[in-house]
C-alpha cells in the first residue's frame, strides 16, 4: 500500500489516512459508480488515468450514451474505437490525431471554444459533471494529492463532480501551485503504478527539411522577443525551437498554457527569471506539462528536495 511507505512526520497517525484506507478499492470496482448518461471528465494530456479507463471500457456492454469530456489525450484512447459510440460518446474540446477520425466520421463531437473559457462550462454548471477521473500524485503527510503534470482543465470540474475516482500513481510527481487536491475530496482510490505518457514536442520522424524549416521559423520568432518579455508557448516543434534562440535574452517571464522540456535549460541557465513579470512576480505559471520524463522529473518538489540534500 502507497501510504504505508509515507513517513508520516507526526506522532499520532493523522485521520485522514484511515479514510484513505477505507476508500481504496480496485479499478473495476471503482467503475461500477458509473452509469448509463452520466456526464465524465477525463484528466487529459499525459496525465491520463490510463487503468481507469481500461476498467471502463471492460463495461460498454452495460452502458450508454456515457458522455466524457476532455481537451487532447496522449495515446491510445479506448473509447473512439469504431462500434463504441452508442456506450461511450465523447464530446472534445480539442482534436487531435487520436480523435479526427471518429470526430470526421460522426463517431465523436466537436466543442469549438477557447482553452480559457473550457472550465467555466463545468465552473458555471452549464455542462454538469457526474463522475471525474484523475491521475494524481501519493498524498503528502497532509493527505494531499497533486495533479502532478495537468492541472488547467480538470481541477474546476473535479472540484464539482459529484463523484471523484482517482488513480493515485507514485510515478506522478508532486507539482506545486494551485494543484492539489485532499484525500476527503476524493471518493474512490484505485492504487496503480504506471509509467506516464510521454510527447516530444518534435516529432523523432520528421524529414530534415521539415526539421530545417522548423528551426528557420524558431530562429525568426525569437529575433522578435525582448528583454524581460512573457512568453505563452504551445504544443509543438515550432515553440520548442524558438526557445533555442532565447539564449541571448534577459529576465523573460512564463505564463503559459504549457511547460515543456525546451524551457528547463532557461530557467537553469537564469534566462527565464519572472524578475519583469507584472502578475505572479519570479514564478512560472503553467496549466500542463506535455514533454518526457525530463520535464515531468523537473517540476517534481520530492525530487527536487531530494537533489538539494543530496548536494548541500
């Protein structure tokens, strides 16, 4: 059991560990809350509660017309699959490569709508959340959880589900900021270690003349950002290689919808300080990580202290 290996730092054993324990079922069991109709959100990215969905998809034989909601999921996703629409129907916010087909053929549905306006939906109740499904960090000694790698588009309708299952995953590390969420919060805790999702942001396939033009558009962007500027950066080749180019800047600042590999280099070489930021003053706010385990490593705070004492 996950929590039997946290070194509780206190002398009486804290409650919450007790409803942790009472909460711990398994993945198929966990599933068995969902229903016929019932409204899901998915925890997107990389950070997909890959179990959770297996178990269930294992049940499509029992449901329908089950709705889930999310913006792009990593990898394969069960629930697209041709012959799956009248148990499963998901409605995007966000298409890509694993959900144009069944989007184009009918299978799925399309929600055009800005990135920052996704949470208010669930936040101002027009689409009502039954069920959310998270992949979240072991709890801390304070019996809190982290959304670890993706936080922006799942912590507002988790915190209006009416049921939340989580799969608490040691290999998801433990992100600061506004991304937690407490043992009391949640009401099913599936325990499953699995590897994370990863997504370069270039493409290890592409041709060198793709590769070339990429570098070429990276290259020209970067000439056009200042000293102390704040960069918003997406998914994808072209914002991975203009911070190749930001070597020669000075005190730019991150408010991003995404952080990724290409930006650890610049805060450790002091390029990316926040020092001019206006809102949120020398910290990188990011909603998602989408990269490797490098990045996902770096932004774990348990990691992290573990490098420090290891090198004082």
């Amino acid at each position: 059991m996950i929590i039997d290996d946290l070194k509780v730092k206190m002398i009486k054993q804290p409650s919450w560990v007790n409803k942790y324990k009472e909460k711990l079922t398994t993945a198929d069991e966990a599933v068995n809350v969902i229903n016929s109709g019932d409204s899901i959100v998915v925890q997107p990215g990389c950070a997909v509660p890959r179990e959770l969905l297996r178990a269930m998809v294992k049940r499509k034989d029992e449901l329908f017309g089950v709705k889930l909601y999310h913006i792009l999921i990593v990898g394969d996703i069960p629930y697209l699959k041709p012959g799956m629409e009248e148990h499963f129907r998901h409605r995007a916010f966000f298409i890509g490569a694993n959900s144009r087909k069944a989007i184009n053929e009918g299978r799925a549905d399309y929600i055009p709508i800005y990135l920052s306006e996704v949470t208010l939906l669930f936040k101002n109740d027009i689409i009502p959340v039954d069920i959310s499904l998270i992949n979240v960090s072991p709890p801390d000694e304070h019996g809190f959880c982290s959304y670890g790698i993706d936080v922006g588009n799942i912590k507002t309708p988790t915190d209006k589900a009416k049921i939340v299952i989580a799969q608490v995953n040691p290999q998801m590390p433990r992100g600061l900021g506004n991304s937690f969420i407490h043992v009391n919060k949640i009401d099913h805790i599936v325990e499953h270690d699995e590897p994370l999702l990863e997504l370069p942001q270039v493409d290890p396939n592409a041709s060198q003349e793709l590769i070339d033009t990429y570098d070429n558009i990276g290259k020209n962007v970067a000439e056009l950002i200042d000293d102390g500027a704040t960069l918003q950066m997406g998914i994808g080749a072209i914002p991975d290689n203009v911070m190749k180019y930001l070597r020669n800047k000075n005190d730019l600042g991150v408010h991003t919808e995404m952080f990724s590999d290409g930006m650890i280099e610049l805060v450790d070489e002091g390029i990316i300080t926040g020092d001019k930021k206006t809102l949120h003053q020398g910290k990188i706010i990011a909603g998602f990580v989408l990269g490797t385990k490098k990045a996902y490593d770096y932004i774990d705070d348990i990691l992290s202290l573990n490098f420090i004492r290891r090198n004082m």
